[in-house]
C-alpha cells in the first residue's frame, strides 16, 4: 500500500473502516432479531405463545394464593397474572429476589416449557422504592391502575 | 444561607462559562481583544466557583440540612458520615453537580498549565469547554437545582437506598465521572483543533494525559461497577449487559481506540481526521451515557428517577454538541492535511485494525443497547442480553486480541511480515495447542475455550516488546502498554475461566446441615438475628472446609434496612487463589428449612485484577509521557538559556 499515493491510502483506510463497520451493523440488526428476548403479558403468551425453549419475558402480577415452595426447598412454584382471567403457571428454582411477594409485579426471564410451565431463570422484582421494572409501569398506564399501586407504593 | 451560597456560586459560574465562550469565539477574529486575554483567568475562576459549589453541597450532607429538598428526600440523621457524604453525588442532582465541577476544574487545569499549543487554538479549545459546561448548568439551573429549599423544613430525612450504602458508591459514580470528563477535554481539545485547523502531533501529545486519565478512570470505574454488582447484587455474576453497564463500557471502547489513534498521531503524525473523529465519539458516548442512565429511558436497576423532561433535556444536550461536532467536522475534515503514510504491515496498520475493531464492538453493544428502544417505537417489547452481545462482540473481539499479540513487535511506518514470522508462527502454534488440549479434557462453550487459549498466548505475547530491550532503560510508557496488555490477558483468563468452570449448589438446609460444592464441604451451624447502625439482619453462620485444609466461618445475611424500608442480600465472600467461594442465605421456607446458594468460581477474582493492572498500565503512560514531556521542556529551556548567554556574550564581547 506503501506505494498508493497519500489520497489513494486514506481513501482505503475510509472503505474498510466502512466495510467492517457497515458488516458489523448488519450482524447486529440480524442477530437482534433473533437473539432479542420479547415481552409478554400473561394473556398474549397464552394467546400467542413462543416457542418451547425460546427466550422471553414474563411481566405481570404474582396470583395471591399461588406462591407455593417445593418439597427440595428451593424451587417455588406461582401464577403471574394480568389481574384478568389470564394465569401461566411459573417455576423458579433459586433465591428469591428482594421484595418478592404475593401481589408484587414481577418480570420473569426464561422460557416455555413442553408443558406449558414458564420456567425462570430469573425474576426481576421491583428493587427500591424509585424502581420499577419498566414493563410493568406501562402495563399499570393502559391496563390495571390498581395493581400499579400496589407495586408502586412510595413512588411519586 | 449556605444552599444560597451554593447556588449563587452556581450563577456565577455559569456566567463565567458563558464569558469564556464568548471570550474564545473573538479570540478567533481579534486575538488581541480583552476578552480574548480573560479567557483562561475566567476558565480558572469558573473551576473554583463550581468546586466552592459543590463543597456548598458537601456541607449541607455532612450537618443534614433538612430544609434543602435533595438532603431531606436522599439523606438521613442516622447514617454513617462517610455515607451522608457520599450521599451528595449518589443522586441525579448532586451527581450532575459533581460532573459539572469535575468538568469546570479540569477546564481550569488547561487554562493553568497547558502552553503548548498555539494560543488562538488554546482558547478555541477553552471555549468549547466553556460551551459544555454551559449546557449542564443550564441543565443543573433550570431542571435539577440541587439547592432547592422546601417550603417546611421536615423532621427526618428520607434515606439513601440501602443497596447504595456501600463504600463501593462513595467512589465508583465519582470515579466514572472523573472518565466522561476527561474525554470532555479530549473533546475540547478536538473542537479547538479542527477550528483552528491545528490537527498537528503536538494536539495528540496535548490531548493524550487527557485521554489516558478518563481511560484510567473508566477502567477503574468499570472494574469497580462489576465488582459491586458482583457482591452486592447477590447473583453471582459479574456482567449483565445491563444498559447502565453498558453505558461505561461505550465510552471505554472509544477511549481505548482513540488513546492508540491518538498514539499514532502524536508519534507519526497519521490518523488526523480519524482521531479528530474519534474525539467526538468519545465525547458521545459519555453523553450517550449519561442520557441513558440519567433519564431512566431504559429498563436499569441504576436508574434513579424516570423523569422525561430531564431526559429530554440531555437528548437536547447531546444533539447540540454532537451534531455541532460532527458538522464542524463535516465543513473541515476536507482540509485536514493526509497525514504520513504507512504501509499495510507495520504498527500503523495494526493499530488501524485494532481501532476498527474496537468502533465496531462499540457499534454493536450501542446497537444492542438502543434497539429496545426503537422496538418500543413499534410497542414491541424486548430485552437484549447474553445471547446477543457476548458471541456478536467476540466476532470482534477476538480478532482484535489476536492482533493485539502481534501488532507492539511490528515497527513504525512499514516492517517485513519475515521478521515477526516465528514469533507468530510460535503464538499461533500455543493457541491451537492449548485449546485442543482443553477441548479435549472438558466441556465447556466454545467463547470460554477461545477466551483460555487465547489468554495464556496473550499474557506471554504481551511481554514480547520488551525481548532485546534493556529492562532498566526501557521507557516507562512502554511497561505501560506492556503491562496494560497482560491486563487484558488476566482479566480474559478470569472471565474464560468463571463462565467455563464455576459450580453451583441451591439447596434448602436445616442447621446442622452440609452441602457440597466443587471440593468444598459447607455446613450450616447456625442463623442469628444482628443488627447495624441502620439495619437489622438474619445471619447464616456458614463452616467452610476444602479437603483436609483450614476451617474457615462464612457470614452471609438477609438484611433488612428501615429507611427507607428495604431487604437486602449481602453475600459472604471467602477467596482462595484459585478463586472465590461465594455464599447466599435466602428465606425460611414453611418446614423451616433456610435456602442456601452456594458458587465455587475459580479464577473468578483475576477479572478485577486484570482491570486493575490495565489502569495501572495507563498510569504508568500518563506518567512515563509527562516525564519526557517534561524533559523536553527542560531540554528546550537549557538550549534557550545557552543561546540568550551567547548572544549576551557577544554582545558583551561588542561592547
């Protein structure tokens, strides 16, 4: 290259640095596309579900009554609800987080399994009084202002 | 009175912040006018005003002023001074304060000592500073006065959130600032040098300290975060690609690209258009940064408040200034001179790969990062993780590694592939090696086996640039760059190693009880209520044995705070050199068994090392190149001196 003249290199060094970042973005947008774990209310992940083993999330409302504990100790079992008739059935096998109880909002990460139980691989419960999974402070605008008391007492 | 002090203080500056900017803006037509001469006295009196500010603020924490709005909603009587102190910056208003007066003081630092540049691009510079500060004073004025008064002074303070209450806050907000804002001079400096069409070796040696110290910081602040997250959290992991997380990490990258542009630049005098550019990137993605965790746009645990009009006014910001830069640059990059040219294969080349790549890991995780919230345009929902960032960025990212073995032993300008051929040939051969043999031993993913096999080729290639060099008279910058790289090396092999390796145990024990984890027998003896100046907690009384070794006593709780009310989990921690052994006590299940989790994460700490020795690594540059810099100085002051004598003896002999 050492032979190009200098607007020659520069205008190279400009394509390649485009090619590569160009690629780059592509790659993103489709693995974006697939790798993108979507949002599901109780009622559109029975309506619509995903496939068994994809990843998604799970947002809605801890069913009072339902929160149960294994008999190893460590795996519970409860209904995330949209306050409607919508329930799926979740599993967690793992330590609580902070602040989980019935008539909490939660978000659950994980996937469906063959039998229809959302297993989770994570929850995510509000963590302060300034935080609230996102998902669930839309939710409370166009669809259950009640619950979004609930799950926001001490937020302004 | 001292709120008021504050904020008067606070009025001043911004006074003074426009007056520079002004003051800089004539200095380009008449460098000789008034206000172009106050231009850097008024960038020192802005820095001292903003820090006389914030130490207004420091106060009104440290005696619990509970009239002013911000202690009463963010402090409380009853806690730890060092924590009422670090409550000042651990809130949106008083950490946009910090940011400002980080920012004022370095642009009063500039204005202080730097003198190498050509005044006119001095003072171009100082008003692009002041023209950023003008904007966050605006922001700090009209939309998050740290000083408001309440109307009633109230009895007791709200508190701080208990998983802020942590020494690891008091300096990691700070620490990532002290990062944004050195790139907000690297910023300036690239303003000032493209207004004055000053894109010389001379800025890049001027900007660089600058460059190294927000890298320096970032790294800390990141290796500092991770390592927060990973203790405090509960989760056991270290990453979560969470936006916020993100947020210092996008400015890392750019950092990192442009101090080795920045590098070339300084040093061959190439790269000028690109490292220009890479100065307003930086600069962006800090602000890209704070928009995105100071909005609370996206889903966080570190978000603090969700408040769109103080979004919106940083979106306001950052199109402002990034859009100012990139026209700029678009009405002057024509006119920056090609620098020197280089061939494909020399160090030029390698770091041109090197700066490619890093733009395109920053590309992806920024895409990664904002494509939530253009699905949410569409009123579709996602979360992005793991899945997606850590094989697309390894695309990236490994190739760069790779390169970043060889790239120290080429030479400037133009080098034989034949000379650094066995090197190569011997790391190549080590890499296909070791990862043979670990494929073959264990089962692990494929990203931990590149990342081991990679790790061990890259900690011995990272010394190779000082084979044939003399250790004592080898620069300081060079251990620099050597030690940051076998930095990069450690923390490789530690991240490798904890996804590749680490074991884990949930269980719901009785006292009494023994779980096993990766070598480790762990026995429950026993849970006692405790308390603390805020808190009260359960407390698991864990025995931890390996083998036949030492007997050690875990304490991990459940913490409960009152105020604000809120349950925490701390983790018990016990390390070995071999790695960390990582203890959660969780609820009371009904039959009155307690929930334990237990992690064996080998090498697990090398992580934070490894981060620690590449802050180290830009220590040593940032002190390696101000010692020549210095002794250029005097260098060219005793030559001075010699030809004023000699002029002064001939004269005399004249005479």
């Amino acid at each position: 290259m050492s032979g190009l003249k200098a607007k020659h290199q520069r205008l190279v060094l400009i394509v390649i640095a485009l090619v590569v970042l160009i690629s780059a973005g592509l790659l993103a947008a489709w693995s974006l596309r697939n790798q993108a774990s979507y949002f599901y209310l109780p009622d559109q992940l029975l309506e619509n579900p995903p496939e068994t083993g994809q990843p998604v999330r799970l947002g809605g409302m801890v069913a009072a009554g339902s929160l149960q504990t294994l008999p190893d100790g460590v795996t519970i079992s409860f209904a995330v609800t949209d306050q409607k008739e919508a329930r799926v059935p979740v599993r967690y096998s793992g330590i609580l987080p902070d602040l989980f109880v019935e008539g909490s909002g939660v978000v659950a990460e994980g996937s469906l399994s063959a039998d229809g139980t959302f297993i989770a691989t994570n929850l995510l419960a509000k963590h302060d009084e300034n935080y609230v999974p996102r998902e669930l402070q839309e939710m409370s605008e166009h669809q259950a202002a009640k619950m979004a008391e609930e799950t926001t007492v001490g937020l302004k | 009175m001292i709120a008021e002090l504050g904020l008067a203080a606070l009025w001043l500056a911004a006074a003074l912040a426009a007056m520079q900017l002004i003051g800089g803006a004539t200095a380009q037509h008449n460098e000789e006018s008034d206000l172009a001469l106050l231009v850097r006295p008024v960038a020192i009196l802005q820095g001292l005003l903003a820090l006389f500010a914030f130490a207004m603020l420091m106060w009104l924490f440290a005696v619990t002023d509970l009239s002013v709005k911000l202690v009463a909603e963010n402090s409380h009587s009853l806690k730890p001074l060092i924590f009422k102190l670090s409550g000042a910056w651990g809130n949106h208003e008083g950490s946009m304060l910090l940011w400002v007066t980080v920012m004022s003081c370095a642009g009063a630092l500039i204005a202080a000592i730097e003198h190498r540049l050509p005044e006119k691009t001095m003072r171009a510079t100082l008003a692009a500073q002041g023209f950023v500060a003008l904007g966050f004073y605006a922001f700090l004025l009209f939309s998050s006065n740290p000083f408001e008064r309440l109307p009633q002074p109230v009895p007791e303070g709200l508190g701080l959130n208990p998983l802020l209450q942590d020494i690891g806050l008091a300096f990691h907000p700070p620490t990532l600032y002290f990062g944004y804002v050195g790139l907000s001079v690297a910023f300036s400096f690239a303003v000032g040098a493209m207004i004055t069409r000053q894109v010389t070796p001379e800025f890049a040696r001027v900007m660089r300290p600058w460059v190294l110290g927000a890298w320096v910081f970032l790294t800390l602040g990141i290796t500092a975060g991770s390592y927060w997250a990973y203790y405090e959290l509960g989760w056991g992991g270290w990453w979560f690609w969470d936006p916020v997380e993100n947020a210092s990490l996008m400015p890392w990258l750019a950092a990192t690209a442009l101090l080795h542009s920045a590098s070339v630049l300084a040093a061959r005098d190439a790269l000028r258009a690109w490292t220009i550019m890479l100065g307003v990137v930086a600069f962006s993605m800090s602000m890209v940064g704070t928009f995105l965790v100071r909005s609370g746009i996206l889903t966080s645990v570190h978000a603090f408040a969700v408040d769109p009009e103080r979004g919106s006014f940083i979106l306001a910001l950052l199109a402002i200034y990034i859009g100012g830069a990139l026209l700029l640059f678009a009405l002057r990059a024509s006119s920056v001179a090609e620098g020197q040219r280089f061939a494909l294969t020399s160090r030029e080349g390698a770091l041109v790969f090197n700066n490619v790549m890093l733009s395109a890991t920053l590309g992806i995780v920024l895409l990664g990062t904002l494509y939530p919230l253009v699905t949410e345009a569409f009123d579709v929902r996602v979360s992005v993780g793991p899945p997606y960032f850590n094989p697309v960025g390894a695309i990236f990212v490994l190739p760069m590694l790779m390169v970043m073995a060889v790239g120290p032993l080429l030479r400037w300008r133009w080098d034989r592939f034949e000379r650094v051929r066995l090197p190569i040939a011997i790391l190549v051969a080590l890499v296909v090696t070791t990862a043979v043999v670990i494929a073959l031993t264990s089962d692990i993913g494929v990203l931990p086996l590149l990342g081991l096999s990679l790790a061990g080729v890259l900690a011995i290639a990272s010394f190779l640039p000082l084979r044939g060099r003399k250790l004592w008279r080898t620069p300081i910058a060079t251990w620099g760059m050597v030690i940051a790289h076998f930095g990069i090396a450690v923390a490789l092999f530690g991240m490798a190693s904890e996804s590749a390796f680490t074991s884990e145990r949930l269980a719901a024990v009785n006292p009494g009880d023994t779980e096993h984890v990766a070598g480790w027998d762990v026995t429950l003896q026993g849970i006692e209520p405790v308390a603390g100046p805020n808190w009260t907690a359960l407390e698991a009384t864990l025995v931890a044995q390996r083998g036949s070794g030492d007997v050690v006593t875990l304490h991990p709780q459940s913490r409960n705070f009152w105020a604000p009310p809120q349950q925490t989990t701390e983790s018990a921690l016990l390390t070995r050199w071999d790695g960390q052994l990582y203890a959660v006590i969780g609820g009371q299940a009904q039959d009155g068994r307690w929930q334990l989790r237990l992690w064996w994460k080998p090498f697990v700490t090398l992580i934070w090392y490894g981060g620690l020795l590449i802050a180290l690594g830009g220590v040593l540059a940032i002190i390696g190149r101000l010692a020549s810099d210095l002794k250029r100085r005097h260098i060219r002051a005793q030559a001075q001196q010699r030809r004023a004598d000699r002029a002064g003896r001939a004269v005399g002999e004249a005479a």
